[in-house]
C-alpha cells in the first residue's frame, strides 16, 4: 500500500526532461553506464518507457544531457583565479573532480570531445589561452594539448573505477592501487626494472596531486613556447 502511495505521488509530478536527466544521473551514479536502460529508469520515474522517449530520443542523448548537467555545474564552480594560469588548473581540476565523482561521465567525455558538454570547458579554458598570451596560430594546438591530457586522465580514472569494480566490488580506492602496487612489483625484473622501480610511487601517490602536477607541466611548455614572461 505504501509502494502504490509513494507511485501516486511520483506520479503527480508532471514528467520532463529534466527530472529524466535528474533521475538517470542517480542511476548512473549508483549502477553505472551499464546500468542505464529505459527500463530501469521507467521504473525510477514510475512511468512507462514510452513516456521517456517522448522527451529524449535514446540512451545516447540522455548519456550526453546527462554528463552536460555534470559539467555545467562543474564549470559554474570552477573558481576564477588571479591569472589566466591558475584559472585553467582551476577549470582543469573541475573537470578532473566531476569525473572522480561521476566516473560514468569520462567515457561520453572522451567519445564527443568535438561537441557539447566539452564545448564548454573549451570555450572556457580557450579564452584563458588568450589571455595568457599564447599567439592565435598556436591556440588550437595548445588547448588541444590540455584537452587530450584533461580527457585522457578522465578515461584513464573511468576504466580504472570499471576494473576496479570488476576485480572487487568491495574494494575501496587505496585497497585497489595497493593491489596494483604489489603487482607492479612482483614484475619480472629484467624485463620490467623500471616499472618495479615506481611501484612504491605508484602505491603513496595521489590522483588529484598528480593530475595538476602534469597540469603544470603542460603550461609550461605552453608557456616557455608561445608566452614566456615580459622581458624573458
């Protein structure tokens, strides 16, 4: 009886867009890209199937809507800082911190680079090229510098909360690159000896610290190339 009563109430609710958006982003984020069918999400909704189509054409449209509410929230949060460098780590951790919160996210991310939602962090992170003086012939190659690292390491972290999922689903992150740790240095070590040498690295590192460290080290190759200091 309370199930019927709480469908009712859902029920009220006039179906939209946005409240499927809404709802797929909690099913995403609580069973995964594979876990988003309209049937699951029908269910969530208490509507039929049908309904939804009527709003949004299949589950590629509502993947991208989905991950385009992500990033608009991320880049409105973004902070503004007092150079055009520290705003695009800013922009660029944004980016980084949606997807650790929404692993789901990096894989559209990476299949639509050319299309919204990463239009937005482009437009964003272009400008501030700009104003850092990178010359106009050189903008595209130094964003696109940033953006396949920014899209990459958003991938790379997305497969590596799959395979970790898959390995152990009760495994938390620390417990997970311990295990990987302990593999790297298991290696055969002449075939392997610098892999082996790093594992103790790759065991204490931090995935947001390493992230803006090779941040940093892009801008200053942007830097020392296309906008070194007045007077350098």
């Amino acid at each position: 009886m309370a199930t019927r009563t709480r469908r009712a109430e859902r029920r009220e609710k006039p179906l939209s867009r946005e409240r499927i958006v809404e709802a797929a982003i909690g099913l995403l984020d609580t069973a995964g890209e594979g876990g988003l069918t309209f049937r699951a999400l029908a269910e969530r909704l208490a509507t039929g199937p049908g309904a939804i189509y009527w709003h949004v054409a299949g589950k590629d449209e509502l993947l991208t809507a989905a991950t385009d509410v992500i990033v608009a929230e991320a880049m409105a949060a973004a902070p503004s800082g007092a150079t055009p460098r520290e705003t695009i780590r800013g922009l660029a951790l944004a980016v980084f911190d949606a997807v650790d919160g929404h692993p789901w996210i990096g894989g559209d991310l990476a299949r639509a680079p050319a299309r919204s939602p990463m239009l937005r962090v482009f437009e964003r992170i272009g400008r501030q090229l700009q104003a850092l003086g990178v010359p106009h012939a050189a903008q595209f190659t130094a964003l696109s510098a940033l953006q396949s690292y920014i899209l990459g390491t958003g991938g790379l972290n997305a497969a590596n909360a799959r395979a970790q999922h898959q390995r152990d689903p009760g495994t938390d992150r620390p417990g997970f690159i311990n295990a990987a740790a302990d593999d790297w240095a298991s290696l055969d070590p002449d075939e392997y000896p610098f892999t082996r040498g790093i594992a103790e690295q790759l065991r204490a590192h931090d995935d947001r610290v390493e992230f803006v460290a090779g941040i940093d080290i892009i801008l200053d190759g942007i830097t020392a190339r296309w906008a070194p200091p007045v007077g350098g």
